[in-house]
C-alpha cells in the first residue's frame, strides 16, 4: 500500500511543484468577478446568475481537463523518456500499480481542484444572489437556486403500434411503399410520421395531455408550483412569429387557465399552482389552437413538453454535477494513461484530445451521423453499407458522451440532475469504461520494453 | 562465498529491431555468465559492448530475444524478488522536482519500507554519502556527483542483497570513488553480491573477485581476477627482505641453474594491459561485432602510456593498491592489516581505521530497531560511530563550505 501512495503523491509533488494546479485555480477564481461585467443576457439578474453559474462550470470542466490531459501524460511519458522509470521498474512495484498510483494523485488533485473551484462558484452565486431585491431573490431561488424534476407526457404505446400498423397495411394495399427502402426504413419513417401527428393540434382543434407521477404532498407545500415548460413550431415561417395559444391545465373545480402569444421555436415555461394535481398524482394538459394566422401548431417529438415539479435543493444538485464532472476527469485520466502506455507525450496528447473533442461534440455528431449513414447506405443493403453502419453503432456505443455528464445546463436551469445519471456515471463511465481502458493499459504496459529510448 | 549463483545468464541474446521488424542491432550474442553469492563480480567492456543492456535486461527493463536469465532463481520479471535489489543506472535518473529526503524516501515507500525505518535509512544513507547538510535543496539544484551520491544511497535503502551497479563511479570525484569502492568492499564483507559494470579498470582490478569482459554483445573472456593476471610463464617466490649477500648468492645460484632471472619485484599484470589485450584479441577473432562496435583503437593512444618508462602517479597509486590488496585477500580478518590499508589509501588523513566504516554499513544494514533520537547531536561514547569518520570528515569540509555559502 505504500508505494501505491508513494506514487499517488510523487505525482501530486509534481504537480504542485510544476504550479500547473495553482495557475489554473487563479484563471477561473480570476474570470468570475470579470464575468458580471462582461456578460450580457435578458438583463436580469437572474439571467446573469444563470450565465455566470454555465460559464464558470464550463471554463472549470474545460481547464481540468486540459489539465488532467496534461499533467497525465507529461508525468508518464516522462517518466519513460527521462528514465526515471528505471528506478521504479527495478523496486518490487508491479506495473498496474504505477499506473493505478498515477491515477489516484490525479483524482486526489481532481477532487481537490474540483472542491476549491466549486466553493468558490457557489460563493460568486450567493454574493449575486444577496445584491438582488426581494422580487429578484424570489425569481431567483425559483428558478436557480432549485431542482426540479420533470414528467413527460402519458405515450399510449399500444395505440401507437396500432396507429403504425393500420398506416403500414393501409399503405402495402394502395401500393404506396417505396421501392428503393428497406420495410425497417419504411416502418420507421412511418413511425415518426405518426408520432408528428399525435403531436399535432390544427386550427380550432384541442389536444390534451395527461401527466402522471406527480407527488401530491406538494398540494400542500403554499409556496411551490408547477412549470410547465414546452415548445412550438407552427406553419407559419415568418421569423419570431408569435403564437396565441391558450392552455387549460387541471379539471374540475381546480383548473388553471392562461391566453398569450409566445414566440414559436423556443422554449417557454408557465408557473401552475399545485393545485391543480389531482388526488392520483395526475396534471391534466390542455391547448387550444385558435391562431389563424398561425395554421397548425406542433409540439416536437423530441423536446416535448414537460411539467416539472420541485424536488430537491440546489446545493445537493450541485454537488452531484460536481460529482458527475469528477468521473468525466476521472474518464479523461483513465484514458490519457492508456495512451501514455504505448504513445509518446505529443501523440498521446492529440490522441486524447481527439477522444475528447469526439466526446463534447457527440450529441452533436449523433444528430447528424446517422443522416450521413442515410445518405451513403440508401436503399442498398450492401455489404459496405452494413459494415458503415455497424461501425458507427460500435463507435458510438465506445465513445462516451460527455453531454451526458456534463449538466450545466440541469444546473442553471434549475433541473434535477437524476440518480440515474449518477449510476450511469459511476458504472458505465467510470468503472466499465474507464476500467476497460486501464485493464488495456496494464497489459499494454506490461508488455512494454521501457528500456528502449523514446523521442 | 557459497556456491548458490544469485544471477544466472544462459545463451542470452539480444536483438533490437527497426519499426518494420528487420533486426537493426544485436547487442548481446549468446552471453552465459553467473554470479555467485557473496562476490563482486565485474562486467568489463568497451563503449557500446552490451553491458547495459545485461543489466536491463537483469532488471527486466528490456526483455531476452533469446536466452534465459533468472535471478534469484526466478526470472528477471518477477516483482517480488526486486525486493532483495539494489540498482544504479548509468546516469542518476532522478526526479529533479524532489529534493535529496523526499527522493530516497520516495525509494523507500516503493519498498513499503516502514516509516520509521524508512527515515532512519534515510538520514543514515545521507550521513554515509555526506549530503546531509543539503538534503533539503532540489536535485535539480544538485551537481552531476552529488546526484551520483543520491543514487548509489537509494541503491541501499533496502538493504539489498544484490547490489547492480552501473559504473557507480562515474562523475565521482577521486574522495568520492573511494568512498564507493570502501562501501562495496564492506557491502561484500556483509555477504552481499555485488554486479559491477565500469570502464574504470583500476576500480575493477581493486573491487571484482570474478569478472567476464564483452566485446561487441559477445564474452571474450571471464574467469577470476587473480587467474586472469597471473602470469603463466614466470614463476614467483615471495620471502622475507633478503640481504643483498643472500640476493647475490640467489641470483649466482640461478646463473649456475641456467634459469633466466626477469626481476625481483612483483610479477602481477595490470588488469589495464590485461583488458586492452582482449579487447585486441576478440577484435581480430571477430570481424563483425554485429553493430554494437567499439570505438576504432587509436595506435599508440593507449600503448605510449604501456611504454613509458616514468609510470604516472595514477598508475603507482594503482600498484600500490594492487598490492595491498592482494595483502587484504590473504588475511581478510586481521583488522591491523586492513587498518593499515586504510592508511595507505588515505595517506592525508589522520589514524582512523576502517573499521568504522565497516561499522556504519553495519549500522545502515541493522537499523531495524530504530536508534531513539536522531536529531540530538549528544556523543555517547559507547555508542558506534555512525559515520566513517575519516570520509566524512572530508566531505563534510566540502558541503560545509556550501553551507556557508547558503548562509
Ligand atoms: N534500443 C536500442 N535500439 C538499438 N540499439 C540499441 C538500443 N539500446 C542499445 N543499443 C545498442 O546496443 C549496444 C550495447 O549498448 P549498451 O548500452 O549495452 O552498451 P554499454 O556496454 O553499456 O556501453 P557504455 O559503456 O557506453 O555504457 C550498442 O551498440 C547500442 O547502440
Ligand atoms: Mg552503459
């Protein structure tokens, strides 16, 4: 046990003598008194609350992971390229340990880093929050400084296969199939057709939705409420088009109802009083689409509509972002010490860059992704086309997506970051993942003839 | 010296290959060699022979291409047995960010030393290589020898039962060699086994009961060191003085024998001569030396300094050894006879005998039981000295000097 710690603070040692830790603590302390000036959002001070917390956590995410990246990979392929592996090599240390020790200094240096940073961010948030009116304190605390949790709407899954099903033999009988698709494409073309339409409310028409799962004790709590928080598109195009819409939310005796014109193709939120949760734990939706000038509203299928209900505070939702971020670094070290087990200090480096850009980029190359595979493996089953797709399924199922973890945007916008997401975190990121990479790393290591120089 | 062999090299060769896998080097062909327990056993060569690379591949930093080497009866890779190891590599390797304790410490813990001992091993090895006034300053702040110093200190730390040196004398200066012959001759006394890699072939002919000489990755010869130097065509009587009477009537005796009489003094080759003789030998036996070869001999570079008839102070001092040495051999345990060398070798220092220094190795190896008080400065004669009081006298003129200069 000792020379796993021997090696854990050797690396720590090296660390705070190279000062790389204490340079990126005064960067990120130093930008947040800058940010208030600086940033400009709706004006309120809610809105700047909300940019500072997003800035900072992101510029804390980004600067530790340069460092993680960093010190990581300067200290191992260091130690290959400076020979001081030989001292170490010839004590009674196995070689996972060396590697494991590594990892340990890097997450003590982590978790302490993470500490300092988060602390001060939470100072800065309450030094803003204390310098509002009452009325910016409330709209604050409401909106910020909480974590809600939310539901989506009730999917009758049954009726929906019913409703692909009928569309799917209605269409082989009128002989309406495309020829040059494969019937997966097709049923999943028809499938999205369909899910639109449930989404769909034409002109005079309502829909409704039904939310479940909602904790009643809130009826009780005065001074929470609901929010309701969706988006629209309709048929009119013009820019910043405003839509009248006019919800009904609740049933009987208790119903909350509210008419406004909201800017399409954004997200809105409307502030329910509890009271309207019915004694199942059940919230009634209801929206009328009275625009003319609007034509037909939609609802997206993707970023639907949600209620969301107080859960938890602030603070516990952000020391799980805190924690989420830890394991992402914790990734990131993982994975720079596998490459430092075969590769030299600047192809180790872009190697993980790499992974990393891949990793914050993913939500962004799984929207658009699949289209490429849509476009090269048109209507051809060909071997080429099974082997792009079974490739880009793999890869995305390897690369992590740091999205997942990152939640700034949970945080700032008052949203409960799960115990899901936590679990996931810890068991897929961390210990499969991050194990995987390390168990490589050992065996790669082990075979490894560090007596041969490196440039 | 027990018959157990601690290292044991069989047919081992080693070849470097490029990045397509085409053979690029082979620095060591068919090498057997073994150690026994107990000797200071020499591996002689010239730049580039292969010596190195044994001992990587001793340590497990380099694998065999072909061959087999086991240490301590297991093979080279074993973790466990590295536990009874003591290394030093060629140049010191040590991390420049730590400063002289925080680095042997750092040794220490990778041998899960306890704490306490582990510190006690520190201060003792820092006192026995005179670092202990600036065991506080950076290694990077540190000179070529002192870090030399460093790194033969944390080749002890753990008490070793091999002891792998390579060239431990370099970058030393002459105090400082000697110092490192001293603590290998009293490392051996305690049983220990001692590798021993150097260029310095007085350092060598003064240390290695047994060496084995590389030439281009391949053994041009090994045996013991006496063997290797006596000479076969002549034969030696040693006596007491002779008066020059009895010397006349020996040297007529002789004469009426019809026995060429070559000299009167000491018959014993110079380890120097010997090496640069096999070194020509294996040269001319082998063409190719598969590209690890030796640097081109210049004539006469070497052969002037065989010639001249005024031999050097360094080469006096060297016979002077040699012969005290081989005194040391035949009476290992008369303590006035190894005090007596002692003298010799430090001529400029006062009486104090090597027995000390015998004594602090003794004290570095036994501290198990860790001595109360470290830092108190208090004399108790009854005590044992805990340092070679003649060597660090002599250092400590020189880092107390630095010390003055900090100040
Ligand atoms: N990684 C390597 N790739 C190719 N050749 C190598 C490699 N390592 C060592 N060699 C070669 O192997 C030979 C032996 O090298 P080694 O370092 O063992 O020599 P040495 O006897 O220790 O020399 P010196 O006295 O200069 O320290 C040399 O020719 C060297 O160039
Ligand atoms: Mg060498």
């Amino acid at each position: 046990m000792r020379d796993l710690t021997a090696i854990s603070h050797k690396i720590v040692q090296e660390a705070v003598r190279m000062r790389t830790p204490v340079v990126l603590l005064i960067f990120v302390i130093g930008m947040i008194p800058l940010m208030p000036f600086v940033l400009r959002d709706d004006g309120t001070l809610r809105g700047q609350l909300q940019l500072i917390l997003n800035y900072s956590v992101i510029l804390t995410v980004t600067l530790l992971s340069l460092q993680s990246i960093y010190l990581t990979i300067h200290s191992f392929t260091g130690e290959i390229k400076y020979k001081h592996f030989f001292l170490i090599d010839a004590k009674p240390v196995a070689r996972w340990k060396f590697l494991v020790g590594k990892f340990l200094g890097l997450a003590w240096i982590n978790l302490v880093s993470l500490t300092i940073l988060g602390t001060v961010i939470l100072v800065a948030l309450y030094l803003g929050y204390s310098q509002g009116s009452a009325s910016e304190k409330k709209q604050i605390r409401h909106e910020l400084l909480t974590s809600y949790r939310g539901v989506k709407p009730y999917f009758d899954e049954e009726r929906f296969q019913k409703l692909v099903e009928a569309e799917y033999k209605s269409m082989t009988e009128e002989n309406r199939l495309a020829q040059d698709k494969t019937v997966l494409q097709i049923r999943g073309e028809i499938r999205l057709r369909t899910r639109q339409q449930m989404n769909m409310v034409p002109l005079s028409f309502q829909r409704r939705w039904l939310f479940q799962g909602i904790p009643t004790y809130l009826r009780k709590m005065e001074s929470s409420y609901l929010k309701l928080r969706y988006k629209t598109y309709c048929s009119n195009m013009s820019y910043q088009f405003q839509c009248n819409e006019k919800w009904d939310i609740g049933s009987g005796g208790s119903v909350y109802s509210e008419s406004n014109a909201r800017t399409v193709n954004e997200f809105h939120e409307i502030i329910i009083p509890v009271s309207v949760i019915e004694d199942d734990g059940s919230v009634i939706v209801a929206f009328t689409n009275y625009d003319e000038a609007a034509g037909i509203v939609y609802f997206p299928v993707e970023d639907g509509m949600e209620v969301l209900y107080p859960q938890n505070n602030f603070l516990s939702n952000f020391l799980k972002a805190f924690f989420l971020l830890f394991l992402v670094l914790s990734f990131l070290v993982f994975l720079a010490l596998f490459a430092s087990t075969f590769l030299t200090f600047p192809i180790a480096i872009l190697f993980v860059m790499y992974f990393l850009v891949l990793g914050m980029l993913a939500d962004f190359l799984l929207e658009f992704a699949p289209l490429g595979a849509e476009i090269l493996t048109k209507n051809k089953d060909t071997l080429w086309s099974i082997f792009y797709q079974k490739t880009l399924s793999v890869a995305f199922g390897v690369f992590p997506n740091f999205s997942e973890y990152v939640l700034t945007g949970h945080l700032s916008n008052g949203r409960l970051i799960e115990w899901s997401s936590i679990a996931k975190g810890t068991f897929i990121l961390f210990l499969f993942k991050g194990g995987l990479l390390i168990l490589f790393g050992c065996f790669i290591f082990n075979r490894r003839e560090v007596g041969k120089p490196t440039l | 010296m027990s018959e157990y062999n601690v290292i044991e090299i069989h047919n081992l060769s080693k070849i470097f290959y490029d990045f397509w896998g085409r053979a690029k080097v082979r620095a060591l062909d068919d090498l057997s060699f073994h150690v026994k327990q107990g000797e200071i056993f020499g591996l002689l060569g010239p730049n580039g022979s292969g010596k190195s690379t044994t001992i990587k591949i001793l340590l497990g930093l380099l694998f065999p291409t072909f061959g087999k080497v086991s240490v301590f009866g297991s093979p080279a890779r074993n973790v466990s047995h590295k536990q009874k190891i003591g290394f030093l590599p060629e140049e010191s390797y040590l991390y420049p960010y730590q400063n002289a304790e925080e680095a042997l410490t750092f040794y220490g813990r990778l041998f899960n030393l306890p704490h306490k001992v582990c510190q006690q091993r520190v201060d003792n090895l820092l006192e026995m290589v005179g670092l202990t006034r600036v065991r506080k300053r950076l290694l990077k702040e540190y000179s070529k020898g002192m870090a030399r110093r460093i790194g033969i200190a944390q080749a002890l730390i753990n008490d070793p039962q091999l002891i792998i040196l390579d060239e431990p004398t370099s970058g030393l200066d002459p105090i400082g060699t000697r110092e490192i012959k001293d603590v290998i001759l009293q490392l051996k006394e305690h049983g220990k086994t001692v590798l021993l890699c150097s260029h310095l072939l007085a350092d060598v002919e003064d240390l290695c009961d047994r060496v084995t000489i590389l030439y281009g990755g391949k053994q041009a010869c090994e045996g013991q060191i006496g063997e290797l130097l006596s000479n076969q065509e002549v034969t030696q009587v040693v006596s007491e003085r002779l008066p020059s009477d009895k010397l006349e009537k020996l040297k007529d005796w002789f004469e009426k024998e019809n026995i060429a009489l070559h000299s009167v003094g000491n018959p014993t080759e110079r380890l120097e001569s010997f090496f640069l003789k096999t070194i020509e030998k294996a040269r001319n036996e082998q063409k190719d030396a598969h590209g690890a070869d030796a640097g081109r001999r210049v004539e006469g570079l070497f052969t002037d300094v065989e010639k001249t008839p005024e031999k050097d102070v360094g080469a006096k001092v060297l016979d002077s050894l040699v012969k005290k040495k081989e005194t040391r051999e035949s009476e290992e345990d008369n303590k006035e006879e190894s005090e007596e060398i002692k003298s010799a070798n430090q001529a400029d220092t006062s009486s104090k005998g090597s027995s000390e220094g015998t004594k602090v190795i003794a004290n570095l190896l036994k501290i198990e039981k860790p001595v109360p008080e470290v830092g108190k400065k208090e004399k108790d004669p009854s005590e044992p000295p805990k340092n070679n009081e003649v060597l660090s006298k002599l250092l400590k003129k020189n880092s107390g000097d630095e010390e003055e200069n900090e100040k």
